[in-house]
C-alpha cells in the first residue's frame, strides 16, 4: 500500500511540474509579444488619433453679488452659499465639428447652457426625484455648431454637503475622442473586478459540477457569491458602467448596493470554515447586514434618505464584522492551532488593512481615489487566498484518491481485480434476507484443486496465473462480474438472482467448457470443486446453514459431471 501511495505521490508532483513547465512557456510568450521586434505602437494604427483638450483655465465663480471669482479646475470652492452655483467661461472662437463638452458630475445636477440658452440638463428627471442625490454620471453636452465664442455657463447643485462646491474637469473634443479618454483613463479599473467577477463565475460552475460528489462544499459557493459582489462594488466605483447601461439606478446605486451585500458570503463562509470554538458572532452578523439592506433600501426609496449618507452604517457594521472575525482566527489560530484559521487569518489580514485604508480615505473626502488602496488589498487576498485554496484542494484531492485506494484495497481482491470477502459478506447481508420470501436467489461456491501443489512445484506465480483463470472462468460462464468474489485463498464464490434452474445449470456447463480450455493451456491439472443451491428462507432456518450445505456440496461434488436440466 506504502508503494501505492508513493505512485499517488509521485504522479502528483509530475503533474505540477507539467503545469510549472506550461506557465513559463506562457510568460515567456507574453515577454516575446511585449519586448518582442517592435515594442513601440505605430500611431497610424491606433483608432485614438484624434484628441480632446482640456477646458480648465479661464473659468469664473459667479458670486451672489453679481462679482466673479476666478477658478482653475478641478476645484473645491470654499465659502460657498447653500444652493445652486455658477461657472461661466467664453468657448474657444474655432471649435471642432460635432464639439461637444465632457464633465463628470459627483452627486450633482448639471445645467449647461450656451449664450444663456440651456443645450443640457442632468438630475430632474421623474425616476431620479424620489432620490436625494442625482448621483455621479458622466455628462456629455454636445454644443450647438454656431457656439465658438460664445459664453458658456455650468450651474451646479447637490443637497450633500461633501460635494457642494465640488467642480471636476472638463474637456471639449469629438464624443469619439472624448470616449476614448475616459477608457484611456479608467478603463484599467475594470481589469481586476472583470479577473474576480470570471473567477466568480468559475467557482460557481465548479460548485454545481460538484453538487452530488464528495468535494461538494458550500463554502465554494459562499466563496464565488463573495467574488461576485465584491465585483460589482468594483465594477461600480470604476467610473465605466455607462459604457454598458444607460439606467439610472443601476449607474449611481450599484457600488452602494454591492458594497452592502458582499459582507453576507464572506460571513458565511467564514461561519461554515471556522466555527467549531468561537461564539456565534456571525448569526447576529448577519442579520444586522441583512436589516441595514432592507431598511436602507426603503428609506432611499421612500426619499427619506441617501445611500451616500447612511454608508457610516455600513461602514461600522463592516468594522465592527473585522474586529471580530480578527479575534475570533486570532483565537482559533493561537489556542488550537487551526491551520486553515492561520490561513484565513493571513489573507483576511491583508484585505482588513486596506479596507481599514479605504475607509480612512473616504472619511477624509478623497473622492478621487476611491476604491484604490481596497483593489489592491483584495488582488493580495485573492492571489493569497488562492494559494491556500488551490493548496487545500489538491490535498483534498489526493487524500480523495488515498481514500478510493484504500476503499478498493476493502472490497477489491487485487490479485483478480474482482470484489473480495468483505464485499461477499455485505452483498449476502443484502441478498439472502430471511424476511424476503421470493425464490430465484443462488449461491455458488468454488475451489480451486489443488493450489499447494501448483505452488510448491510450479512456483507461485503459477498459482497466482490459475487463480486469475478461476476467477475469469466463473465470471465469464455465468455474467455475473458484480456478484463474482474471491473469498478465500484459493475459494471463489457467485451469487445468482432472479435465477431458474436452467440458467445455472447452463451457467456450470459453461464453466467446464471453460476450465477443460483453461486446462490445455498450463503445464498443470486445472480444475474447480463447485457447490450450489438455491436459497429457500422456508426451508433454510439461518444463512449461515445455508452456506454450510453450499460448502458441504462444493467438497462433495470434487468433479461433478454437470447435466444440462431439462
């Protein structure tokens, strides 16, 4: 067995190597196509050669007395009234064809207007009014051809008082060039959520391939639910989803939502991995999470409140879940010595950090950077946790193939390759009730003649040759492979169901034509010793009497001469 499980060993390394082997070829691939014989870009083929510029300079506040107050975009103006305020600039005397302006608005509505005549208005429509804030969209105004010298005013306004005052940069160009700028700038950020939301999709269809299997394990499923809402808080925060959607909700509402709903499978999977010794935390965990959806949802929908404003809930809810989840591995890992809690500990710890960051940098109003300091934990969590997964699950596997070997080595004869004893003895449990009264039901019992001799003169592995041969020989004459054992050093046994007489009859004429074929090709007299009967529970007080007349007839019967029945 020790020789089996060093086999097992040793293919498992093989296999890591293979796949050591295939990854540095692909990075090797991938450092050709990067450094390879033209590593610079050829404009001319790129689709982005026509350029937006920027309309930064040149702006003034217009103050509530009628004066203006020069200002440089971005900007965070200070002493502002509560209430609407205005930008006004002069548009360039020469604009490009179909010019249109480009601004992002954070919480904001946004009125533009060309010569006192408005051409855009952003954040009054009927589905947006039963919300507080417009939310942060990208606004694109194209301006009317006869604009080039004319003023422009931007009027702004948000009920927030984080954003009020906030005035983001804007840009004039084609809406073509204007597109690829904001790919170009944030496209990047749909990299890592797009990595976790494939791989969330990934766990999934592994968790419903493996539904009915051994392997089957929830946390896999909690795992992939967690990848996939962490995804779409990413995927909400990465200034893209008008790309893909034009609705309203979805744009300014998904990154609120998500990051409400991801903390939900991480607890569950934190509840199903690690709960043997710490306190049931992640019940009430769970419910809070659960209550502050529900009622954050309803107030924002009843316009009684913002998701922006109630994020502190969410925010001390997820704290306080990180305090606690820390001290309880902290406590599974030092007084039990929990490795897959040590394990959970290290990646967890990494993601806790830079949540703890990201946290600080939105209390601290760095709108600008959200999300970043959070990517860069979770692409450390997960290149950790994945280590550790990948590790677990090829444990898992070769403990799953240990396992198969020893359960075959249990009911397996491995000289024949058929079943053995403790297969015969629980299939007769099954098959030879007392309380099932049905004929049909025979056992057959086999022995090998004269086995120590073949040992002694022709060598064992002759003897192990004419016990492959007996077995093959019972199990071709009678067809029976699931009901055909090796019970015994040299003793064989068949079971029949739902079996007339004929049948077996047929069945023993078969097995002397096939020993007689056997016989004629070894140096030695092949040859079996056979006992059969049919199982009557009317007749028969206990199995054990009965197997006791089967053997009994077996060691009678040495060469019996089979009669075909009638």
């Amino acid at each position: 067995m020790e020789r089996r499980l060093d086999m097992i060993k040793q293919k498992r390394h093989k296999r890591m190597a293979s796949l050591v082997f295939v990854c540095c070829i692909f990075f090797a691939l991938c450092l050709v196509c990067i450094f390879g014989p033209s590593p610079k870009a050829n404009p001319e083929l790129g689709f982005d050669t026509d350029h937006a510029v920027s309309f930064c300079s040149g702006w003034q506040l217009l103050e509530a007395d009628g004066t203006m107050r020069p200002v440089t975009l971005p900007a965070q103006l200070k002493d502002l009234p509560s209430g609407p305020y205005t930008l006004v600039n002069t548009l360039p005397e020469m604009l490009m064809p179909a010019a249109t302006l480009c601004m992002r608005s954070s919480m904001q509505t946004v009125s533009v207007s060309v010569d006192g005549q408005q051409v855009y208005h952003y954040g009054d429509s009927p589905s947006q009014r039963r919300a507080l804030s417009p939310g942060s969209v990208w606004c694109l105004t194209r301006l009317p051809e006869d604009s080039g010298g004319k003023e422009i005013s931007i009027t702004l306004s948000t009920p927030l008082a984080a954003f009020h005052g906030v005035v983001n940069p804007i840009q004039l160009g084609s809406k073509t060039a204007l597109l690829y700028g904001i790919i170009g700038q944030y496209g990047s950020n749909l990299l890592l959520p797009t990595a976790i939301l494939l791989s969330g999709i990934v766990m999934i269809v592994l968790y419903l391939l493996f539904r009915f299997s051994p392997l089957h394990d929830l946390r896999l499923l909690y795992l992939a639910l967690f990848a996939l809402s962490v995804s779409l808080w990413l995927i909400g925060e990465s200034r893209m989803v008008q790309f893909f959607t034009g609705n309203w909700y979805v744009l300014t509402n998904l990154s609120y939502l998500a990051l409400m709903a991801f903390p939900l499978p991480l607890l569950l999977f934190i509840d199903a991995s690690y709960r043997p010794h710490h306190r049931r935390f992640t019940r009430p965990l769970l419910l809070l999470f659960t209550l502050n959806i529900g009622i954050q949802v309803l107030l924002q929908l009843c316009g009684v409140a913002d998701y922006f404003s109630m994020l502190p809930a969410t925010h001390g809810l997820i704290a306080v879940s990180v305090l606690l989840v820390t001290a309880s591995l902290v406590s599974e890992t030092v007084n039990y010595k929990n490795r897959e809690a040590k394990e959970a500990l290290l990646s967890l710890g990494i993601l806790f950090v830079f949540g703890f960051a990201e946290i600080v940098n939105f209390l601290l109003n760095r709108f600008d950077s959200l999300t970043r300091y959070l990517r860069l934990g979770i692409f450390f969590y997960i290149c950790v946790l994945g280590f550790f997964t990948v590790r677990r699950l090829l444990r898992y596997a070769a403990k799953a193939r240990e396992a198969q070997y020893l359960e075959q080595l249990a009911y397996h004869d491995l000289l024949t390759q058929g079943k053995n004893r403790n297969a015969y003895d629980n299939d007769c449990r099954s098959i030879f009730s007392l309380d099932d009264r049905s004929l049909g039901r025979w056992l057959l019992l086999f022995d090998l003649n004269n086995l120590k001799i073949i040992n002694d003169t022709y060598g064992h592995n002759a003897g192990d040759d004419a016990l492959r041969a007996a077995y093959r020989c019972i199990v071709s004459a009678f067809h029976v492979p699931e009901h055909s054992y090796r019970i015994g050093g040299d003793e064989f046994a068949c079971i029949l169901t739902d079996a007339g007489k004929a049948k077996v009859y047929a069945g023993l004429a078969r097995l002397r034509l096939l020993i007689r074929e056997e016989n004629d090709s070894f140096d030695f007299e092949f040859d079996l010793a056979v006992g059969f009967e049919e199982f009557d529970p009317r007749r028969h007080t206990s199995f054990d009497a009965f197997v006791h007349s089967v053997d009994k007839r077996m060691y009678d019967d040495k060469h019996l001469d089979i009669q075909p029945a009638e």
